[in-house]
C-alpha cells in the first residue's frame, strides 16, 4: 500500500513539475506562439520589414476594388486602431465587410500593409440564415470579435 | 476498482454490453447522419460547409476524450498495476489516431473553402498534429520492446507526459491568437450553436462515442485473447 | 435531390470530410474485426492441441512430472516479474485466471 501511495505521489509530482515548466514556457514564448497580431501590436512594436501576419475585422465600408481587376484594398480595425492593406491575392469566400480577416505579408514604411496572403476568420456562433436575420433585425446579433492584442501598450 | 480490473469479469460484462452498444451506434449514426445532411439548415456565413463540423466536432472531441481515458489508465497502470489498464490504451490507441487523422483531415477540407487555406501553423491545428503523433509514437513504443512489460511502461509514460498536450488543445484558441475559432459548444456561457445544429452534433458525437466503446471492446478481447496466446506459447515451447 | 448532393457548391469539401470519415470508421471496425477473429482461431487451435498434450503427458508419468514443473516454472517467472512490478498481485492473479481458461 505504501509503495502504491507512494508512485502515486511521485507520479502527480512529476506531474506537476512537467504542467510547470510547460505553462513557463509557453508564457515566456506567447509572442512565438501568437499566430497573429493586432493592428494595435503594429503601433507597440513596429515589425520593420519583418514578415507578420496582422488580424483584425474588414472596417465596414472600406473594401475598394482597384480597376486592374486584381488589387484589392481595405482596412484592418480591432477598433482600438487600423491598418490599411493592399493585396492582389485571392480572396476567400468568408471575405466581407466586419468579418474577421489575416493578412500576411510587409508594412511598407508609408503605412500600407501589403498582403501576400488573405484568410479568412470567423467566430464560434453557428446558426440559420433566418435566426440571423432575426437577430440583426432586433440589434442583437453579436458581431464578430477581432484578436486580442499581443502587447499590451506601454509594455 | 480492482473488481473490474480483473479480465473474467471484464470478459462477462464486455459480452453483456457489445450488442446494446453496437445496435445504439448503429441507431444513432442513422438519424444523426439524416440529421447533419438533409434535416438541418445551412449556417447564415458558412453555408452547406457547416455540414463538415458534424464530423470534424464528434472526431476531434472522441481524438481528446480517447488520450485522456489512454493517460489516466496509464496513470493506474504504473500507480496500481491493473492488467486491464496497459490492455485498454492498447486497444484504444489506433481508435485515437483515427479519430485525430479524420478531425486533421476534414478540418483541412472545411479550412480550405472557408479560411481560404488548407493548413496554417496555428496553436490549435499545430497541437492536434502533436496529438496525432503522440498516439503514433505511444503505438510504436509499446512494440519496440522484446519485453512487453517494458513496452507498456515506456508507453505508460509517454501517454503521461503527452497529458499536457490536452488542456493545451483544450485552450490554445483562448489563451492565443489562432486562426481557428474558439469553442462553441463546450463553453462557460453555453453553446453558441443554434438548435438546430446542435442536435445532429450531439447525436453524432454520442454515435461516435458508441463506436468507439463497441471498437474497443472488440480490440481488447483481442489484445487478452493474444496474452493467452503468449502464455500457451510459453507453456507449450517449454514442453517441447 | 440535386441540391443534396451540390451542398451549395461545396460538395468536394462535405462529400469528401463524410467519405473520409466512413473510410475511416468503417476501415479500423473491420481491422478490429479481422483481428478479433484471427486471434481467436490461433487461440482455438492453440487450447486444442494443448490439452491432447496434458492428455498424452498423463498417460505417461514421467511425462507429467515434466509437465509439472514445467507449470510451476512458468507461474514462478510470474512471481519474479510481479516482485519487479512490486505490487500489483491480485490483479495479476485475476490475468493468470483468465489465461487459464
């Protein structure tokens, strides 16, 4: 009995010990294991001409399609602060006005992000067309939500 | 516990429950199925591809639920040394692949027309393959000892230490920026499905769930009725 | 009917994730099933040529005493494995019960 209690405390301190070092090591590396930034990000820490991948939602009213037929302009908001992008990459079918959005590609030093890649991200709520509607209609329908900021500012 | 540990009785009972579990699996994948594809609406953004998650939710929840159930038999297989323990992670490691491949691969095929990419190295999708290869690697550890009990202790281990690997699946899309969308079913302020797309979900989740018991019972009648071979082998070569 | 199987112009997605999915299921159930079989008629076949033994090696006594020892020797390597495990030993007596069935 004894010696069963005792793999057993040995087993959850072990345990215990492993939960630990993973949980610091995560946390120390939050930045590596962030798959994207928030425009805010972008203003904490400018990623120079750093490959990043910026998310956020497509501000209403911003999408312009340029005339050559494949450039494509619109701004990231995580409504703290924007990004304005440019990209001649396809764009996936869930692109659309307030829809969550990931860029990938280079701020220019003028200000403009410019995208090499395009995708789309949605939320976790799931329902009929009708019930959306519905709660569009009666101003109930939860928008979508933009990533968190990975820095926090002033950090 | 050690009642049930014992192999006779877990024979007995196994008997008593196959027939329930394997006629409700069936019952169920036939009305959940009927449900997902014909009976249930299109989502309001995602159209008919919300079909996917009937299958992708039942299989990544069954690839989680089946490498906790691996790592506490583990956990009681090297505490308290139960037979039927080291037999169960067993039999049930190749169901978990299963499940864990069919939640990576119908994902990519939802991703694809949705997100607009196959794959992206994000904390979820990269933790799942994680998962995928731990069930990998705990299946080619337990074979790669001359001596069976080494195996499944050196397996035993591996489970417990790739344990950490499910809160982490668990949480990664709130503790991180992922691509992929946080929990909708399995959270604090409840699901965040429309009825109408939760039923065939639940429905399917539990048809897998009994796929799996009636699965693994079969694996596990197997993997006793090949110790027995073992030990009458043992017999029989020193009779010679 | 059409529609059902146009899934709004997603059919290559959703036909193919429920098309992997029955490759799958369906493909581990019968492995299960295949091995179940197999190693019950290896079993069988196993557990009918032992007992012509113990009945051969009963006529001759000798043969039994051999056959004696033989078992305690198994059942005394049990013991030493089990003393390695340290512990452990109702449940190990309860795999030896159904091994001897």
């Amino acid at each position: 009995m004894t010696r069963k209690k005792r793999r057993l405390y040995m087993l959850l301190l072990a345990l215990a010990g492993l939960g630990t070092a993973t949980a610091l090591t995560l946390t120390a590396f939050e930045e590596n294991v962030a798959f994207f930034f928030s425009p805010s990000d972008l203003t904490v820490k400018p990623p120079g001409d750093k490959l990043v991948r910026v998310g956020g939602l497509v501000a209403g009213g911003s999408v312009v399609k340029e005339n050559d037929g494949v450039t494509t302009r619109f701004t990231i908001t995580d409504t703290a602060h924007t990004v304005d992008v440019t990209t001649n990459r396809p764009l996936p079918d869930l692109f659309r006005e307030g829809q969550g959005v990931l860029v990938e590609g280079r701020l220019r030093p003028d200000g403009l992000f410019v995208a090499s890649e395009v995708l789309a991200r949605h939320d976790e709520n799931y329902m009929p067309k009708e019930v959306a509607d519905a709660l569009k209609a009666s101003g109930q329908f939860r928008p979508e939500v933009p990533g968190r900021p990975v820095f926090e500012a002033g950090r | 516990m050690h009642r049930f540990a014992n192999p006779a009785r877990f024979l007995r009972l196994a008997a008593l429950v196959l027939p329930w579990v394997s006629v409700l699996s069936a019952i169920l994948f036939t009305v959940g199925l009927y449900l997902a594809l014909l009976a249930s609406p299109e989502d309001y953004q995602q159209g008919d591809t919300v079909r996917i998650m009937y299958v992708h939710v039942p299989a990544a929840w069954m690839a989680m639920f089946t490498y906790s159930s691996m790592a506490v038999a583990a956990a009681c297989a090297l505490v308290w040394r139960h037979p039927l323990a080291e037999v169960y992670s067993k039999a049930a490691a190749p169901l978990g692949a299963g499940f864990t491949l069919l939640c990576l691969v119908t994902g990519s095929l939802w991703g694809e027309p949705m997100w607009g990419t196959w794959w992206v190295w994000d904390a979820r999708l990269t933790s799942v393959l994680i998962l995928f290869f731990l069930y990998l690697g705990y299946m080619a550890l337990v074979d790669a000892f001359d001596d069976p009990q080494r195996g499944h202790r050196a397996g035993a281990i591996l489970l417990l230490v790739g344990a950490i690997n499910v809160p982490i699946i668990k949480f990664s899309v709130d503790w991180w920026n992922t691509l992929h969308q946080p929990a909708s079913v399995l959270r604090l302020d409840g699901p965040a499905i429309h009825g109408d797309m939760l039923w065939p979900l639940l429905i399917l989740a539990l048809a897998f769930k009994t796929y799996f018991a009636a699965t693994v019972i079969l694996r596990m009648r197997a993997e006793l009725a090949e110790r027995k071979i073992q030990t009458l082998r043992l017999t029989q070569a020193g009779g010679v | 009917m059409a529609d059902f199987f146009h899934m709004g112009g997603y059919a290559i997605y959703v036909w193919s994730s429920y098309g992997v999915a029955l490759v799958v299921l369906a493909g581990l159930l019968m492995a299960s099933l295949s091995g179940l079989r197999r190693k019950e008629r290896m079993l069988a076949t196993l557990e009918q040529t032992l007992p012509r033994r113990r009945r051969r090696s009963a006529a001759a006594p000798s043969g039994d005493e051999a056959g004696s020892t033989l078992h305690h020797g198994t059942t005394g390597k049990d013991k030493r494995a089990d003393d390695a495990t340290k512990g452990g030993d109702d449940a190990d007596g309860g795999s030896d019960g159904g091994g001897g069935e």
